[in-house]
C-alpha cells in the first residue's frame, strides 16, 4: 500500500496578465522525503513556492495536505505547512528573539522556551538579543530556518536555505534537513545548487517556462534517460567533431577528449562512421551521466564545454 | 549549529490568548518600538502646551479663529482653539503617521512572507492591524484633549467662557463641553485613520499613506469654506471637525454631531472594507 502524500498539488496554474507563471503543475510531496524543486529563472519555482505558501492565489489547481483540500484561505501555518521563499525578511528594529516571539504569537503555539531552543538549533542563541539590523545574510538565513520551524511543522518548504552562508553553515543546515526528513517531516527544497540538490533530494521537479518537464527520483531520472556519457580520445577529435548525427552530442572536453552523450545503438553507431573515415579511437571509458547533465537535458540548455570556458587573462 | 531535532511546540502558559488578542498587541508593540510612533505621542503631548506658552508670552492673540479670542481670558479657550487646528491637518497627519504605514511598512520591510504563512488568517492580520491603528488614533485624541485642556487651566486659569451665542459657560461645565467637543472629534479621527488604512494597502508605499490623508484633509477644508454647498457640508468626512459648535451655541443644537457621526462611519466601512477587499484578494508576488 502506496502511503498518501503529505502534501499533494493537482494542476495549479497561475497568470500573471498575458505571461503563464505556472502551467497546470501537479506535485506530491512524499511524506518524510526531502524533495527537490528545479529550473532555470523564470521556470515558475518561485510562483509555485508561493502558492504552497498560500501567498498567491492560484487561478486554478488544489493544494491538499493530509488528504484535505485547502482554500487560499486557509492559513497554511494551521495545517502544518511553513517555510519561506525569497530571503526571510524580519523586522529590523526588533531582536531575534523578539522577531521570532511575534511569529509565535501569529501560530499562537509557541513559548519562550521554544523560541530559545530554535536560536540554539540554528546557530543564533549568542545573537538572541541583537537587533536583526546588524545580521548578515547569513544570519538572516538561519533566523528564516528557525522561524520556519515555530510551528513544527509537518511540511516545511525552503528557498536556497543555504544562500548566502559559509561552507559549515551549509554543512549545518543540510543536517539539519536530513535529520528532518529522517524524523518523518517533509521537505520542499528549492535550490539552483545542482550538488545540493542531488545530495539532499531523493525527488526532483524540474520545471521549465511553467510547466513540468521531469518529476519523480534522481536515479529514475537516470534509467529514464537512456542515455550515456563516453569520453574518448581519437587520431582526429577535429573530424570526429564534423560528424553529423541526430542523436549524438559530440563537444571537446576536458584534457583534449571528446565528451560523446548518446544511447548505446546511437554509439555504436558513432564508432562504425568513425572507423569507416579512418580516426581511430585511442582510449574509451563510460560515465555515469552527471545530475548536472540530466538537468541541462531536460530544462533545454547545454552544459559549458571545455572549450567554451572563460580562461584567465 | 546543534543539530538536535526540535521538540513539539507547547502553547506558553503564560499567555493562552488568542491568537487575535496576541495580533492586536505585537501589532501594538511593533508601533511603540518604532521612533516615529513615539515621536508622534510627544508632539501630541507637548504640542499643546508649546502652542499655550507660544500664545501667552505674545502680545498678539488667533482672534480670526473660534474662541481665539478669548484665550487670554479662559483656559477652556485653548482646547478648543487647538481643536480647530487640529481639525484641518494635525489628526489627519498624527492619526496617519500610523494607519498609513501600518500595511505598507510590512511591504517596505519585506515581511508578508513571514506574516502570511503562519497560522493566522488574512483576516485576523487585517482586524489585528485595523485595531492597533484605531487604538493609537485614540490615544493621539486623548492625549491631545487632555494636554490642551491641561495647558488652558495651568497657563490661563479655570475661567467661564463666552459661548457663540453670546451666552457665558461657567467653568464646570465649560471643562464638560470641551471633553465633549473633542470626543466628538472621535469619528472623523478615525475616518482619517481609515483613509490612510486604505492608502497604505492599495499603494503599498507609506508615503501615499500618510501624506495623502493630510492633503485630502486640507481639501475638505476648504470645501467646507465654499458657499453654496448646503446640505453636502454637512457629510463632508471632516464634517465632526466643526460639527461641535453647535454645543457651544445657546440653545445648542447637536443634529450636525449626529449627521456627522452617521456620515463618518459610512466612510470608515467604506474605506476599511475596500482595504479589506484589497488585502484580502492580494498576492504576495513580490518582496
């Protein structure tokens, strides 16, 4: 038996005048998973993030956490789902801890004690008192984190967490997101961070101009794809290069090899017109498609190749 | 950062409000942690008094405006005068230095993405906001009376008054019908309130929320001042403004304060319930 969604979205779709922010997208978050949500600027995360949270108003879809639908009306907060898009915000003429109290009495379920304990969790109790004017970026982050958590909530939904933080606040914050999911929470994480992304995320969703154009798990994704990576060294990578097939990506890659992406027929058959035109392959060894090359795949653009990379004056 | 995962939050057992009840008073709180809340308290406390001493070390007296020229020979006089001023620009101006920042700030700062997702409704953020504005238009009326009225008995003396019919008020009820012309001022306050509500959620910038109730006040003036207006004088939103001369008269005549009263709480349902409508169907698209 198929556990039920924590949270689920069923063709939400959101115009803004004549451009389609969201198209008819569909989401289920897996309870006690870490889920990510991917695309390029523009893709529509942001919306989508925004009409989870109950910010925007979708013009059409549902949202149903638990299995009960939810009204735009609806504070999420009470049903268990928080977090934050864009940077926390906060009000800078107050404390931390002050800051955090508010939000508190906004879900009218939180304690001194409580606020005290998510200061510690995240890093800030030595900054309890400090009036959130002075905070880094970083600082803020991590107030955003703790904020979220106010509520312990069932379903908690964070835009690039680690934006803006040194490498142990990252480090910090993915434990803190795994140890989350592994307590049974569930996470909705978006990210332009591909590594992040692949080490956190057991699901993607990978959105372009609106619409879904992959969800479900990162190695299905792999299985799905068909395809392979190859790195060769040929007696002529200039002819190999003029080779013309539809179904084969050939681009100079690193140390003078050739990066080939294709399926195994479609190789095959790279090697056969090679050999027919006298280059000979010289060294041959697999890849595993990376996560960053799937992603490019799927959202349209191409990864930088070797040759394309800005060099130092 | 520890990375002990967070217990099951408890409601504090100090403070079993409402969530509401607990809306209304940070909303509070956040005004009086603000310089320019309290910046505004002090002039209406001190403004009075300033304006008193201004007139007793002159020589010269407002005698172009209602009981101005009487300020030297009774302290009820003073209240009223600053009533008068108060009236064209100054509760627009105090009132909205607040109600017309209170929904933009939150824009200005960023903040409805952490307001929004809590556990409260839309609804209880607008009721707990709306109420913090009308609380501190209240005190900033209160404060006014009193001080005024303080600064006429301390500086000027605890004299009768001529009323506008000629007719002398003794001093007990003299302090009773400055209280009273004051409060009825109260429904206008608010009407300036409400426009700079509504200011602050449509234009989302505190600027447009708080100059735009003062120069909408300063108009009203001025179209009180315009002949042949009749009838719609009398349900102008400034209309409370002067509405309490008739108190004053002999015999008083109150269908004015309850013609304005009845008009201004039109203009407040109005206003708070396009501010409502507005902030209600908004999306929160943008920091």
């Amino acid at each position: 038996m198929t556990a039920s969604p924590a949270l689920s979205a069923e063709r939400l779709s959101k115009r803004y005048g004549s451009r389609t922010a969201v198209d008819a997208v569909s989401l289920q978050l897996t309870r006690g998973a870490i889920h990510g949500l991917l695309g390029p600027n523009g893709a529509g995360k942001t919306t989508m993030l925004r009409m989870l949270l109950g910010l925007v108003r979708p013009d059409a879809g549902t949202v149903q956490v638990d299995g009960a639908v939810l009204g735009q009306d609806v504070p999420r907060g009470r049903r268990g789902v928080a977090g934050f898009v864009d940077a926390p915000s906060f009000y800078p003429y107050l404390t931390a801890s002050r800051n955090l109290e508010l939000l508190s009495a906004w879900d009218g379920a939180a304690s001194h004690a409580r606020v005290e304990e998510l200061l510690d969790l995240v890093g800030l109790a030595g900054r309890a008192q400090s009036k959130v004017r002075g905070f880094s970026t970083g600082m803020r982050q991590r107030l955003g984190l703790a904020a979220a958590l106010i509520s312990d909530p069932a379903v908690i939904i964070v835009d690039e967490p680690t934006s803006g933080l040194d490498p142990a606040g990252v480090r910090d914050v993915h434990a803190l997101l795994l140890a989350m999911a592994a307590s049974g929470r569930t996470v909705l994480l978006s990210s332009h961070d591909l590594d992040e992304v692949e080490r956190l995320c057991t699901d993607v969703t990978v959105l372009r101009h609106g619409s879904v154009v992959y969800s479900g798990g990162i190695q299905a994704l792999r299985a799905q794809t068909g395809r392979r990576m190859w790195r060769l060294q040929t007696s002529d990578n200039d002819q190999a290069l003029l080779l013309d097939h539809p179904h084969v990506v050939i681009e100079p890659g690193a140390g003078g090899a050739l990066q080939v992406a294709a399926s195994q027929s479609d190789f095959d058959d790279l090697l056969l017109a090679l050999a027919a035109r006298r280059v000979v392959v010289r060294e041959l060894s697999r890849e595993e498609l990376s996560f960053e090359t799937l992603y490019f795949q799927l959202t349209g653009d191409s990864l930088p190749s070797a040759a394309e990379e800005p060099a130092w004056p | 950062m520890a990375l002990d995962l967070v217990s099951t939050p408890t409601r504090d057992p100090d403070s079993p409000r409402h969530p509401l009840v607990q809306t209304y008073q940070w909303e509070l709180e956040k005004l009086s942690a603000q310089f320019r809340t309290r910046a505004a308290v002090v002039v209406a406390l001190l403004g009075p008094l300033l304006f008193g001493v201004g007139l007793s070390v002159s020589s010269n007296v407002p005698a172009d405006t209602l009981f101005g020229r009487w300020v030297g020979d009774s302290g009820y006089a003073i209240p009223l005068v600053v009533l008068g001023f108060a009236g064209s620009w100054g509760f627009p101006l105090l009132t909205c230095l607040v109600a017309g920042d209170i929904f933009s700030a939150e824009d200005h700062y960023g903040t409805w993405t952490s307001i929004l997702t809590r556990s409260i409704s839309r609804r209880g953020v607008f009721t707990g906001k709306v109420l913090a504005a009308a609380t501190y238009a209240v005190v900033v009326l209160v404060l006014l009376t009193l001080s005024s009225l303080a600064t006429g008995v301390l500086l000027v003396g605890h004299q009768s008054l001529i009323g506008l019919s000629g007719n002398v008020v003794s001093p007990g009820p003299a302090a009773g019908l400055v209280l009273a012309s004051w409060a009825v001022a109260l429904p206008g306050v608010l009407v300036s309130a409400s426009l700079g509500v509504v200011l602050s959620v449509l234009s989302r910038n505190s600027l447009a929320g708080i100059v735009g109730p003062t120069v909408a006040g300063l108009v009203f003036q001025l179209l009180l001042l315009v002949p042949g207006l009749g009838p719609v004088r009398a349900v102008l939103p400034n209309a409370s403004f002067i509405a309490w001369h008739g108190l004053w008269a002999d015999p008083t005549f109150t269908g004015p304060v309850l013609t304005a009263t009845l008009a201004d709480l039109v203009y407040v349902a109005v206003f708070l319930g396009v501010a409502w409508w507005s902030f209600h169907r908004r999306d929160i698209a943008a920091s």
